[in-house]
C-alpha cells in the first residue's frame, strides 16, 4: 500500500510518499503526478522517508518525475542508493542539467584530450557484477572448481584404464640378437666329445603378438567399479561447485551489506552535521547553549568515527570477494544490484526433504562409492572362478634377416584359483566393513540435511518478519529525529532528545541492514540445504 501526501508550501509542493512503491501504486502515483504536473510554475519536492521498499517500476517513475524537475529527497540507506542511482544515471545520460549535445562535446574533448592515457585507464575500470554474474565468474575460474574439474577428469581416464583391460592388447615386437651358451651349465654335466659351448649364433625375430581375456569377471567388475567412481567424482565435483557458490553468495551479500552500512553511516553524518550546524548557529543567536553545541560535536565525530569504520569493513569485504572469483588483486568491483539488498524476494525453493535428498550432491557422493564397494567386493569374490585368456604371436624368425621363416603361436590358459591364503575372504570382510561405515555416514549425512533444511526454513521465514520490524522500526526513529529537532529548534528541549533520536536511528539503521542481511542469507542457505543453489543463482539446472 502506498499513501501519498501533497502539501503546499509558497510556490512548491512537497509530496510526502509512505508505504511500498511498487505493482499497482505505481501507476497510480504516475496518474497522480501527470495530473498535477501539467500545471508550470509549480516546482515539486518528493519525500520517500516512510517509503520501505520500491521495485525497478517505481524507481523509473521517479527518475521520470526527477528528469522533468522534480526534486527527491530520503534520509534511509535504501531511499538513498536509490536517489543516488537516479542522479548518477540522469548525469551520464545527460537528462538533469546537461544537455545532451554538451555532454557529448565534454566527452569528445576528453577522449581527444587524453589519448593513451585514457586507453591505460579503461584497463582498470571497476567490473561491474551482479551475484549471478559473480557466481559464474567463479564457477569458470576458482581454483578449487578447476582442481574438482582435473579430479573429474582424471577418474574418466582411470575408467578408460579399467576398460582398456577388457580389450584385446597387441604389440610389434622387433630383435635381434646374439647367443652363446656353455653346455656344461646347461646339461649339469661335462660329456666327452662334446663342445664346451654352443655359438655364438645369431636370432632375428619380428612380429606382432597379442592377447585378449576370453572370460574374466574379475576385469568386467573392475571396469563397473570405476564406472561408479566416476559418478563419485562428479558428485564431488558439483558438491565443490555448491560450497563456492555459497561462499561467493555469503560473500557478495556481505558486500552489499557493507555498503549499505557505508549509505547509512554517510546518511547520519550528514544529519549529525547538519544538528551540529543547527546548534552552533542557535548558540550564536543565544537561544542555544554552549553544551548543546558540545553535544552535537560529540555525536557528529561518533558518526564519523562510524563512517570510517563501515567503510574499512567494504574494502577488507570487497578484498575476500576478489579473492574467491581469483581476479588481479588490483581489480575493482560496482554492484549493479546493490538496490535488491533491500527487496525480500520469495525463497524461489522448495524446501521438501525428498528434492533435498535426491538434489544434494554429498548424499549421491556416498550413494556411488557404496556402490563401488558393491563391485570391488563382486570382483573380489569372482576371482576364486576360472578365467581364460588367448594369447599368441607371428613372427618371422631365422639366424637373419635373409633366413628368417615365418613362425606363429597361438594358446588359450585357463586359470583356476586353488589356494589364496585366506586373501579372498579376508578382502570380502574388509568390503562388508566399509559398506556398513558408508551406511552409517549415510544416515548421519541424511539426517544432517534434515536439519539444515528445517533450520534454513525457519531462519528464512524469522528474517521476513525482522525486516519488516526493522523498517518499521527506521520509520519511527526518523520521525522521533525529526520532531525532537523540531523542539529543539522551537526551544521545547535542549539537544539531548535529539542526541537520543539520532542513537536511536543509527540502531535502526544497523538492525535494518542486519535484518536483510540475515534474510538473504537465510534464502541462500535454504537453497544450500536443498541443494538448489546453484539453479538459484545461475538458473542453470544441474544434473
């Protein structure tokens, strides 16, 4: 609901704006001021101090009431990144103050004027980003996505090892060679009459020999097993996947935080500044008191002390950003979305535990190395049934090259297992060991995305209702501001109310901030828990 107030005031009006401006009130405020607008001579001033939240609709309107000269005003973080935004778009675009046809002779000039200069400085111009941008960028470029990526690969080729074994092998084999051989040693014996050696001689051989397993179970177990350790490996890999996109939207948020923390503290120096001027001037007319002024002083340094604070936090915030999208340390950042802190759009998740469980990556991890084990101990217990294999070569041999006839050799083994040593059933106790513990931390890991599902959800539907206190809670600390300035003025009260109310804003404006920031945490997390956050933030689904 929107709520509009138009006062005279001289020659002007000021429209006083409370509530949402959004959907349907947005035309309507639009109806509103094509009305009243069509009269000259009229300037306009538009207050959104009670305004909570205004959509992308409701911020091209004012930007349209501010191109035909409308003045806009607000003193909340929102409010003003909002007014910012207008402003700064207005200047590039040349709508407010700068007529088009200047704008671009003053960027012609400059362009001219600064030649390489300014091609060096387009190098290092800030990467605008919005989060989904951000999580792409380092889904692309992370290291620990690119390591989870080569550990992918890297268990396709195991796979293809595995494989290769169940193939038939071939290989070229060329000699060629001298041989002398001591008759004694080879009989055991020396014998009269005989030579105590034979050669040397010469032996050419070459040609190809190959083999291939007939029936091997063991092999075919082997090659299943790898098949599910590559499903292992690209649950880990989209597990890895997830953890960054959770640290790199944890992170994002923690800027746009800051930043809104750096609006506000600028927003309260402003008015500390401007109660510490109204005091001083009081005290030089001799309403006011030495010790109002004092006050006022006191609290326009706490304000500045809370500037810089908030604004160190932005630049140690934007340096963990950079580093977890593994950008030139160097780089800047802008937001091109730092307005939708404000908004609390719905989770856009479903939060049943069954997409949960078939949706996390860790559970599918767990799921494929059982499985593993299931073919290990397969192969393990096959092994004790014969195998056959073929095996053979052709080959042309002879004392040399111009001697040589050709010679094949083609045999089929079967080989039967009689005694292991207790190897095969010892390997079987050790599977059913390791089955039984992937059974347990599969349980355990199910009822922990139980929790955290039921924990985000929670969390998610609190932080809804905080934000909505925290806003109401900005509104009245900036009406308590601006009656016990009014009283002051009036000379009702000295400046400790207004030192209180100034206090209190900046608790309301710390808990407003916290509040969205706790929310859009709260849905990231939900989408985590639910293993959805990467459809969330890349609107891509994964498989």
């Amino acid at each position: 609901m929107l709520r509009v107030t138009i006062k005279k005031q001289d020659s002007s009006e000021i429209w006083e704006l409370e509530g949402k401006l959004s959907g349907e009130w947005v035309k309507e405020l639009e109806r509103c001021w094509k009305e009243r607008s069509s009269r000259d001579g009229v300037a306009t001033q538009v207050h959104l101090n009670a305004v909570t939240f205004i959509d992308p609709a409701g911020k091209q309107l004012l930007a349209e009431m501010y191109a035909r000269g409308a003045e806009i005003k607000g003193c909340g973080c929102m409010t003003r990144a909002v007014i910012e935004e207008i402003i700064r778009e207005a200047q590039i675009l040349g709508e407010h103050g700068t007529p088009k046809k200047v704008l671009a002779v003053i960027l012609f000039v400059t362009l001219v004027l600064g030649g390489a200069s300014n091609l060096s400085a387009q190098e290092k111009l800030p990467l605008k980003l919005t989060v989904q941008g951000a999580v792409a960028l380092a889904l692309r470029q992370n290291p620990q996505v690119q390591i989870a990526a080569i550990t992918f690969g890297e268990s396709a080729q195991d796979k293809n090892i595995t494989r290769a074994a169940l193939l038939p092998q071939s290989t070229l084999v060329v000699s060629d060679s001298a041989t002398r051989l001591n008759l004694n040693t080879f009989i055991g014996r020396p014998f009269p009459g005989f030579p105590q050696h034979v050669g040397p001689f010469q032996v050419f051989q070459a040609g190809p020999q190959f083999s291939a397993p007939l029936l091997d179970l063991t092999l075919w177990r082997r090659y299943q097993a790898a098949k599910h350790d590559m499903d292992a490996s690209s649950a880990d890999q989209q597990s890895i996947r997830e953890q960054i996109t959770v640290l790199v939207v944890s992170q994002y948020l923690g800027c746009l935080r800051a930043e809104a923390e750096v609006r506000a503290a600028g927003s309260r120096v402003q008015l500390a500044q401007a109660l510490y001027d109204q005091a001083a001037d009081l005290q030089k007319s001799g309403v006011g008191t030495g010790i109002d002024t004092l006050r006022a002083n006191v609290e326009l340094q706490n304000e500045k002390q809370r500037l810089l604070e908030a604004e160190t936090t932005d630049k140690t915030t934007m340096y963990g950003l950079v580093r977890l999208l593994n950008l030139d340390p160097q780089q800047s950042i802008e937001f091109d979305d730092a307005l939708s802190f404000f908004e609390t759009p719905e989770s856009g998740v479903t939060d049943s535990l069954t997409n949960a469980y078939s949706a996390r990556p860790e559970l599918r991890a767990l799921e494929a190395r059982a499985r593993v084990l299931q073919s290990d101990k397969q192969a393990v217990s096959e092994s004790r049934l014969p195998s056959m294999h073929f095996a053979g070569n052709w080959s042309y041999t002879g004392l040399s090259i111009t001697t040589g006839i050709p010679t094949y050799l083609y045999a089929v083994s079967v080989n039967v297992p009689l005694v292991t040593g207790g190897r095969i059933r010892a390997e079987n106790v050790k599977a059913d060991l390791e089955l039984q513990k992937i059974a347990e931390q599969r349980a355990d890991l199910r009822n922990q995305i139980a929790l955290e599902v039921k924990t985000a959800a929670a969390i998610l539907a609190s932080a809804r209702q905080q934000v909505d206190v925290a806003n109401l809670g900005v509104n009245l600390a900036q009406e308590e501001v601006t009656q016990a300035r009014d009283r002051f003025a009036a000379g009702v009260a000295d400046n400790i109310e207004v030192i209180s109310a100034q206090d209190a804003l900046a608790r309301a404006n710390d808990n407003q901030v916290a509040a969205l920031y706790r929310y859009n945490q709260a849905r990231a997390d939900l989408a985590r828990a639910t293993g959805q956050i990467e459809l969330l933030y890349t609107g891509k689904k994964v498989n």
